[in-house]
C-alpha cells in the first residue's frame, strides 16, 4: 500500500459521494425489517416450539441476527466487488485512465479494495446500530461484530474482483448472483442449524466462507464459540480473502495489460 | 387485442437469450421454501390460528412463496424492464411508429408479464407438489390465480415505470417491496399482529394475492375468496388507468 | 393533377413542457413519388413535423392530412402504410439484426412466413446478408442506419420519412446510403426527408422547403432556390487581419462577412477575383465555387447551416 493506491481510493469515494445516502438508509432499513419480520415475528412462532438448546442456547432472534449480518455482509461485498470492477476493467473504464497515468495495477487493485473494505464495514456498523433496536440483542458482542463481518466480507470481495476483471460481459455475474450467492444465503446455517441439513449436503456447506462467516460472527456474538472454532473460522477467510488478493494482482494485471 | 399479443412474440424472441432469469424466477422460490418453509419449518412445528393444526409450515409458506414470486416476476418485467424500454432503449418510441398503438404496448407488457407469472408459478407448483407440500388439490387453483396476481401487478409496474425519472428511484420500489414480502403473511398468520395493524396489512395488494392462492392451496374454496380477486383486478385495472395516458404523453409528445 | 399525399396548412406544434412553438404555421404539399425535403439547422423544427406526419405526435394546430386522412383519428391505418427511419435508429438492440427485421415485419400484420421472406430480401438489400445473427450491438453506424432503412421498408411503404438519414456517418456510408435511397426512389417510394447537410439535400431532393425557427423560409427545387436567392457562382476569400473590404465593384451582387472568410456572389467568379486583385487586394487563400443551398441558406437566415 503506498500514496498511489489512496488516490484510487479517492477517485472511489469521490463518485460514492453522490449515492452514500441512500445506501446508508437501505443498509440499516433492510436488515431492520428482516430482524422484524423473521427474527421477531416468525421468531414468536419458533421460540413456542423449540427449545433454545437447539439453537446455541438462545432464542430464534439471538441466533439469527449474526447470522443475518454474514448474509448481507456478504450480498454488500458481491454488490461493491463486481459490477464496479467489470465496468473499470473494461476497454475505456476508470481502471485504465489511472494505469495511464502514474498508477500501477497493483495501485489500482489496492486502492479498489480499501474502498470495498470500507463499504463492507460501514454497512455492517450500519447493521450494529440496527440491531440496537432490539433490548434483548444488546450485548458486549456487538463491538466485536463489524471487524468479523468485515473479514467475511473481504473473504467474498476478493476473489470476486479477481474474476469480475476478467469478464466481458455482465451475464456471467447475475448468473453467480442467482445461482451460487442465492442459495449459499439461504443454506449456510443463517436461517435455521446446518444439522438439519442431510450429511452428505452439509459437506457442501461446510465449505462455503458464508458458514464460515456466520459461525464466526454467531460464535463471537453470543460468546459461546471455542477458542479453535473461532481461529479455524478465522482462518478459512484469511485463506480466501489473501488467495483472492494473489489472484486479484493476476487478472488485474494480465487485464490491464492486454 | 391480436396487435397486443405481438409484444408477447417480441418477449418470447428475447427470452432465448435470457432463460436464466426465468430459471432463477422458479428456483428462488424454491430456495425460499426450503431454507424457511423446510429448515425453519422444523422449528416452527404447527401454525397458530390455523383451523387444521394438521397444516405444517412448509404447506402454509408454499403458495404464499408462490405469490410472491408471480408478483415479483410480473412487477420486474413491467417497472424495471419498461422503464428501460422507454427512456434508455426507446424500443416503445419504434414500436409507435408502427400501427401498433400505446395501447397495444401496454396491454401486451401487461399479457408477458402475466403469462410469465403464470408460468413462473407452474414451474414451482410442480416443484411443490414432487416435494410433497401440496395440501389440496385445490393447489392447482394457484395457476389462474398466479395470472390474476400477474396481472394486477404487471399493471402496476407499468405505471410505476411513467413515474420513475432514473435508476436510483429503483431503490424506492425495494422500499415498498421488501416491506410487503416480509410483513403481507407471507410467513405468518396475520393473527400474529395487534387489530390496528392487522388492518393495515389486509389493504396491501400481496395480502390478497396470498388470499387469492393460499387459501385453495389449504382446501377452503369458497366466496371468501371473491373480495380478494375483485380486489386484485379493481387493481390491475386501476394501474392501467393510470398508465395509460402517462405512457401515451411520453410517447406521443 | 399530382396525388397528393401529405398536405398541412397552418399546422403548428407546441411542446407541452415549456410551451416553445417549435413549429409554428406551415404549409406544404408533397406529391406522390417525389423526393421532398425539410433543410434547416437544427432546431429549425424539421423533426417535429415528421413527427407529425408520422403520426405521433398530435399537431396543436392548422391542419394536416397524411394520405387523405386524419393523422390523430387513423394513425394505425396511417402508420400501416408509411415507413420511419428515426434519427437515433432505436433498433431493438436485444434482439439479433434479423429478429428486428422479422419482429418488425409482425408488427405490421405481416405472417411469420411473409416476414422471414421479407427479411431475407431486406437484409440482401441493405448488403447485411452475412451479418442476419450478429447482435445490433456489433453493427458499424453505417451497418446500423442500413438496417433501419431496411426495417422500415417491410411494409412496402408508400410514403418513406427520414430523420437526417447521413448524420454521423462517414462519407463512404453516405454514398452507399444515398445509393440505396436513389433506388427507393426510382422504385416510386415518395421520400420526405430532413437534413442540414446541403449536399445531401441537393443530391436526393426534387422539391425542399428551407425551416428556420419553426416557419418555412422558402420552397422549390435546389436549382430554383439557388437561382432566386443566389447568383450562380461565389468567389470566397481569407484576407488577413484587419484589410479592408475588397469593393470590386459592379460584377459582385451581395458581399457577406463570415467570422473566418469573406464570401462575394457574383455570375463570375474569375471575373470578380481579377478585379479584387486589380484593386491591390491580396487575399490569404481564393476559390471560386458553384452555389449551393448553403449559400441559400446564409441568404434567407443570416446564419449558416451547421454551427
């Protein structure tokens, strides 16, 4: 990271000016009415039911809150990474008027990513002062909670951007939308426990960053998770967010080289 | 009529390129009714103020999943998809300079995105009734009701479409949408909220599309079903009212 | 007595946002097989009455009648038997260069055997035959502007509008254009065009009115025009800063004074520049010309045609 990559940085938060309002209002609207409808209204009908034990010893809303903040974590870093590379890598884009000048891709893959860091954990803030709404859900863990949704975020962004350099047309992105990011969210253990999911399909969800993600932001919020469980969780991110990031400096450059 | 029906071929040429969004129209439905209807379900066990205790929760959210998805598919077509034609691709600015008229336009958005509903709907009522959660055979009552749902608010986002000035008002349409998903019983009685808000629930347009195919679906087939069809159709047919001129000032200035 | 198909008296357009005339009280008659066109710089109003004429937009006032009949009660009858080629294309860029034309011909009422046939000879026509799959997206403007034409011709249309058919095109793909609308014409389709290229005019036009302003200037054939508002050559001159104005005396008819040269109408321009010399002028650069309707223009308005 040097001078250079905070002028891509910048150039990012230049153009952001014009739309952060209503971002901020959807990113604490939107997971202010799921925690209502699912977490409050559907979780009165759940917590009749089911004992807490099922659900790590709390009542539906404590479990799903964290694991509603990996979900949009998640859907925000799929927003800020991919539609915004593909439109600057492409011939003509924002990417290639700063490697004309002084800039290197390096710079430009730094600068980008900052920028989606920041998203990322404003949004989860954002998502923190939500769930302030709620007594029951006001906690120590909270504090803990936007740098866990960052990593999960970064885990997604990164290699996200990798692949978005590389597209030459938008297709293929609404196809991952739909397809890989769309079900991840509903089957990663946000809604309901992974162990009603048959064996041999948990293996696949065992596998995905928004498990891990969620394990991680549950365990820590609730402050029930071991000490193991958190590092591996940690781990698994750190892994996909530093391979995304060797990928990224690949793509990004055999792109813009072309 | 017939020149209406020409807007559905043009459709159908296109859909060959984007079948994938259709595909995805029945498989989010899906995911919803197995991740919330089915994982949550099991946590859920019966539904309170239900007549039948019988009904589990995956029966009660399937049709209202159902609903939601010809509203969705119908609403995106016509706002989304007409705003486009009409302000970036202009397709409507040539269509009118052929005998087709504003009029055939807009009835025949309204026909595609009806018949897409109704066949978004056909695809998960199939899904539903393999996976078992089909209550009543009066389910396949859903299909005709999907296309009434696709009507009603096919016409909606139509006139939605002559409101919006540009793609950041997309934003307001989530404003109402998501609300209306979460809170218009789709995964809960409406007995679960306190009378004043149960009546503001009960004026949404999605709570009567719910009505409309929920109820056939849990085998109660009867006149209560009627206020909610007019209801839809006095809707659908309001939207047009409002549209239709709006469209023609755009088109014809 | 010519058929006449297009005839407005009085006819006049006012934009409901901000209440500009933009067309305000014109008449013309065009006949039946006749290349008549609508010159003027932009803004003039030209747009607005094809639009008009093409039946969607409703004129404010006077009257206008498109093959006989009412453009606001019969538009779809109208619309049925003229063909448009709109400034911007709007070609329906979701679909392949062949689904546009096919689609198109369905609009019209055509079968969907008629329209795979008609399409098939259009895209022969327009030389787009090897291009039928590709997407609109990768079609060159000048590949673009021939499709449109040839959408606009699957109803074998008896009346055919063009919004400033050549702008933005090279000069090559403006001669393939003229080409094929020479064709058209000689085919008997009545061409109604507007431009503000002058050459264009005088190369495809029998019959143009000059617009300015949203009224009609003047009317008549390139060579009428120039003949009643121009002499037949012009001699025009760079002189350098600050010389004065060359007089030469009795040849010249009328000197007029752009910002960058210094125009003389006369009958003979060699004659004028001799005697511009004779009077120890010493101009930058001199050319003789033939008129043109530009200079028709610069005449009526005092502005040029493309600013």
């Amino acid at each position: 990271m040097n001078l250079l990559a905070l002028r891509e940085f910048s150039y990012w938060m230049v153009h952001y000016r014009r739309s952060w309002r209503g971002t901020i209002v959807v990113n604490v609207l939107n997971p202010l009415l799921f925690l209502l409808a699912m977490g409050a209204g559907l979780g009165r009908l759940v917590d009749r039911h089911t004992a807490p034990d099922t659900l790590h010893g709390v009542a539906f809303l404590a479990f799903f809150a964290p694991g509603l903040l990996a979900a949009a974590t998640m859907q925000n870093a799929v927003t800020v990474s991919t539609g915004s590379v593909f439109m600057a890598a492409r011939p003509g884009g924002s990417y290639r008027n700063a490697t004309a000048g002084p800039l290197d891709t390096d710079d430009v893959l730094a600068g980008h990513m900052l920028f989606m860091a920041f998203r990322i954990a404003t949004s989860a803030l954002c998502f923190v002062v939500a769930l302030l709404c709620f007594p029951s859900l006001r906690t120590i863990g909270l504090l803990w909670l936007v740098p866990a949704a960052l990593l999960t975020g970064l885990a997604f962004a990164a290699p996200l951007a990798a692949w978005s350099a590389t597209l030459e047309t938008r297709q293929p992105m609404n196809n991952v939308f739909r397809f890989v990011i769309m079900p991840m969210y509903m089957f990663s253990g946000v809604f309901f426990p992974v162990d009603q999911i048959p064996v041999v399909l948990r293996a696949v969800v065992y596998a995905t960053p928004l498990w891990h993600g969620t394990e991680l932001c549950r365990g820590i919020f609730l402050g029930n998770a071991s000490q193991a469980a958190v590092l591996g969780h940690t781990a698994y991110l750190a892994a996909l967010t530093v391979l995304g990031l060797a990928l990224a400096r690949r793509t990004y450059r055999r792109r813009l080289f072309a | 009529m017939t020149r209406a029906l020409l807007l559905v071929e043009r459709n159908l040429m296109i859909y060959r390129y984007t079948w994938a969004m259709l595909a995805a129209e029945v498989l989010e439905p899906v995911l919803y009714l197995l991740s919330i209807g089915v994982g949550v379900g099991a946590l859920v066990g019966s539904v309170p103020g239900l007549d039948d205790p019988g009904i589990t929760y995956a029966q009660f959210v399937a049709p209202a999943l159902l609903a939601t998805a010809a509203m969705n598919g119908a609403m995106n077509e016509t706002s989304f998809g007409a705003f486009f034609k009409l302000r970036f691709e202009r397709t409507y600015d040539t269509m009118v300079t052929t005998p087709l008229t504003v009029r055939d336009i807009a009835l025949g958005e309204t026909a595609w995105a009806l018949l897409r509903g109704a066949f978004a709907s056909g695809g998960f009522l199939a899904i539903v009734a393999v996976l078992g959660y089909a209550r009543s055979p009066w389910i396949l009552l859903a299909v005709p009701g999907a296309a009434v749902v696709g009507f009603a608010f096919a016409a909606a986002g139509l006139a939605v479409a002559t409101f919006l000035r540009n793609t950041h008002d997309f934003q307001l349409i989530q404003l109402v949408m998501l609300p209306m998903f979460l809170f218009a019983t789709t995964f809960f009685p409406v007995s679960v909220y306190p009378r004043p808000v149960q009546v503001f629930v009960e004026c949404l347009p999605l709570y009567h599309a719910i009505q409309l195919l929920r109820e056939p679906a849990l085998g109660h087939v009867g006149l209560a079903l009627l206020p909610s069809l007019a209801y839809l159709l006095a809707f659908g047919a309001l939207s047009l009212v409002i549209a239709l001129p709006r469209l023609r000032r755009a088109l014809l200035a | 007595m010519a058929d006449i198909l297009v005839e407005a008296e009085g006819l006049a357009k006012v934009h409901r946002s901000g209440g500009v005339r933009a067309v305000d009280g014109i008449a013309f008659r065009i006949s039946r097989g006749e290349a008549f066109g609508f010159l003027g710089p932009n803004g003039a109003g030209k747009s607005t009455t094809m639009r008009m004429i093409a039946c969607v937009s409703p004129p404010s006032g006077g009257r206008l009648t498109v093959l006989g009949r009412d453009p606001v009660r019969d538009g779809s009858a109208i619309r049925a038997r003229i063909g448009v080629v709109p400034q911007d294309d709007a070609l329906d860029s979701e679909l392949s260069v062949e689904e546009n034309l096919l689609i198109y011909g369905r609009y019209f009422g055509l079968s969907r055997r008629q329209a795979r046939e008609k399409a098939v000879q259009l895209l022969d026509f327009a030389q787009l035959s090897d291009k039928a799959e590709a997407k609109v997206s990768a079609l060159s403007g000048g590949m673009r502007r021939r499709l449109t034409i040839a959408r606009s011709l699957v109803n074998d249309p008896e009346i055919l509008l063009l919004d400033e058919p050549t702008t933005g095109l090279d000069p090559q793909a403006r001669h393939v254009l003229w080409d094929r609308l020479f064709r058209l014409k000689q085919d008997g389709v009545t061409l109604i065009l507007t431009t503000h290229y002058m050459d264009e005019a005088e190369q495809l036009c029998d019959r143009l009115v000059v617009m300015d302003k949203g009224v009609i200037a003047a009317e008549g054939s390139p060579r009428e025009l120039i003949e009643r508002y121009v002499t037949r050559e012009v001699l025009e001159l760079r002189l350098p800063d600050g010389a004065p104005l060359p007089r030469a005396g009795a040849v010249v008819e009328r000197v007029e004074e752009l910002p960058d040269r210094v125009l003389l109408y006369t009958d003979d321009g060699e004659g004028a520049l001799a005697k511009v010399h004779a009077d120890g002028a010493e101009p930058i650069t001199a050319l003789v010309r033939r008129a043109t309707l530009e200079d028709v223009f610069l005449r009526l308005t005092g502005r040029s045609l493309v600013e």
